[in-house]
C-alpha cells in the first residue's frame, strides 16, 4: 500500500465512523423514528413518483435487515419445533380472515360502500408485512418467532388469500401462483444474502452493528412511508369528516386485532402473544396495491394510505408493553 493510499484510507476512516455513528443513534430511536416517517412521508409527497417504482427493493432490504438481526439458533429452535408459529399462522391467515370477513359481510357495508367493503376483505386476508420482524426488532421483541411465524404465514398466503377472496368477493383478485411465487423470490433470496453476509463478516460482527443495521432499517421504513402518504393531503382535503371517520375506523381495526389476538395468545407469554397481534393487525396492503391497485377506486387507495398510520404509530405506543414483556422473560 502506497503512502497516498494510506492518507486517504484514514482520511475516510472519520466519514465512515461518523456514518455509523448516525446510523446507530437512528437505530436507538427505533419506535420514535418509525413514528416520525409518517408525518415526514405527509411532509415530502413530491418525492413519492421517484420512490413508488422501488418498494420492491425496499421490501427486499427490510426482509434483509430481519434475517440479520435474527438469533441463528433461536431462528432454528423455532424451526425444529414449529408448533407455534403454525398456531399463530393458522390465526392470522384462517381464523381472524374467516370471523371479521363474517362480520364485514353481514353488516350491509357490502351494499352501502362497496369499494370500502372489497378492500377491508383484502386487508384481513392478505399476509402481514414483510418488515413485521425488522418492527419487533426495533420494539425488541422475539424476532426469530416474529420472523418463522411470518415465513408461515406467507406460505399460506397463496391458500388462503385466495379462498378468502372467493367466499367474500365471490372472485379472486391474486393468481395463488404469481403470489406464491412473488412471495418465495422475496424470502428466499433476502435469506440466501443474509446468510452470505453472516457467513463472510461473522455473527460477531453482525452483533456489533445491530443498531447501525436498525437504522438502515428506519430509513427503508421511511422510504416506504412516502410512497404510501402519496395524494393524502389532496384527499384530506377533500373531505376531512370522512377521513377522520375512516382514519377512527381503521385505528379502531388494528387496536381490535391487537388485542383480541394476544388475549388467544396469553398463554404463549404477552411478548410473543404481541408479535402474534401486530402480524393479525399490519397486513401487507403495499403487495394488493402493487397487484391490482390499477383496478380499484381512489377511496381503496386512499384507505392503503390511512392503513400505514397505525403501522408507524402503533409500536411507539406499544413499546412500554414491549418492554415490560422483554423484562418478564
């Protein structure tokens, strides 16, 4: 090595510490910063058309970031004895699809908002969001359970979505294959580079960067909150009642499924029955969007947009629990 290349190794050693360094305090606001993105994504909705044609990619980096902050050994406990997570895939992809489709059908909302009522029944049936484990990482929560648990329930996904969708819609808006098949390629190719990072930097230094990695993971979040806060304002005011009425609705929702779901959990430990709630209540609306939003009115996008704000509010209140739940354990 040169002289001149060794000035400016160090020269740039200051940079890349002060770039961690930012990163990992990002990394420590967790929750707070997640809370943040929704009002930063209102704030910069110009820059939702350049940020839109790469969700996938951003999906793609949170599903990363999980398998990173995974415990190997406890990703694999879970694996060798899966009957939890199946317990809590069967849940939130059969049994809470099944009751609240029942309820939304028999309340004449089907007849009085049909648009509304579609994609309610597409929200309960589709599968959690892809950066569930990257969000109970953040709460500290079990991310090797939140993780399998998820993978499960993406497994079923192609099943019982589209089951779901024939017995409340009477047609299937997903082809099970191109869902599956979507689904596996996000999965199985973020943990085939996660594993090639583990492999090639070491469980020790992955440990060592776990708060610069979380902070990589609020900016991917944050991304994603722009692309979802697009045309929001324009829709607020445009009738500001109703969506304080839609918004109350939907924050109702999520609360609902919350907490019905970690009073069903309460025996597995309030900490894992938690994770079991957030995948029941923050359902992956981005990849119904992205399959047939071209087909749907602006009421269901606007409801899509409305949906991210208890996903990026909800962990900041729910984190005293969380970390009560971490203390017990």
């Amino acid at each position: 090595m040169t002289l001149r290349q060794r000035r400016r190794e160090t020269s740039d050693l200051p940079i890349l510490t002060a770039l961690t360094a930012a990163l990992a305090w990002l990394g420590r606001q967790g929750t707070r910063a997640l809370a943040a993105s929704i009002f930063l994504g209102l704030a910069l909705p110009p820059l939702a058309a350049y940020v839109k044609p790469h969700l996938a990619e951003t999906v793609f980096v949170m599903l990363l970031f999980s398998y990173l902050r995974t415990d190997p050994s406890a990703f694999r406990g879970y694996l060798r004895a899966p009957g939890l997570p199946l317990a809590a895939a069967f849940w939130v992809m059969v049994a809470l699809p099944l009751v609240f489709g029942a309820i939304y059908a028999f309340s004449g909302l089907r007849e009085a908002l049909p648009a509304l009522y579609t994609i309610m029944i597409l929200h309960i049936a589709i599968t959690p969001i892809t950066s569930l484990a990257a969000f109970a990482a953040l709460m500290g929560l079990d991310v090797a359970f939140s993780l399998v648990a998820l993978i499960v329930a993406c497994a079923l996904s192609p099943v019982t979505t589209v089951a779901i969708s024939y017995l409340f819609l009477g047609t299937s808006l997903f082809s099970p294959v191109e869902l599956g098949v979507k689904l596996f390629f996000f999965f199985a190719a973020s943990g085939a580079v996660a594993y090639a990072i583990r492999r090639f930097a070491g469980q020790q230094w992955i440990e060592r960067q776990r708060e610069p990695i979380d902070g990589l993971n609020v900016i991917a979040v944050f991304i994603f909150a722009i692309a979802a806060m697009d045309r929001v304002p324009e829709y607020v005011m445009a009738d500001p009642v109703f969506a304080l009425k839609l918004l109350g609705l939907i924050v109702g929702l999520t609360a609902s499924l919350i907490g019905v779901t970690m009073l069903a959990f309460i025996r597995i430990g309030a900490g894992r029955g938690l994770v079991v709630g957030l995948l029941a209540a923050f359902r992956n609306l981005g990849l119904v969007m992205a399959a047939i939003g071209t087909t749907l009115p602006d009421l269901a996008w606007f409801y899509f947009a409305l949906a991210q704000v208890p996903i990026y509010l909800m962990p900041l209140f729910l984190q005293p629990l969380a970390r009560r739940f971490a203390e017990k354990r």
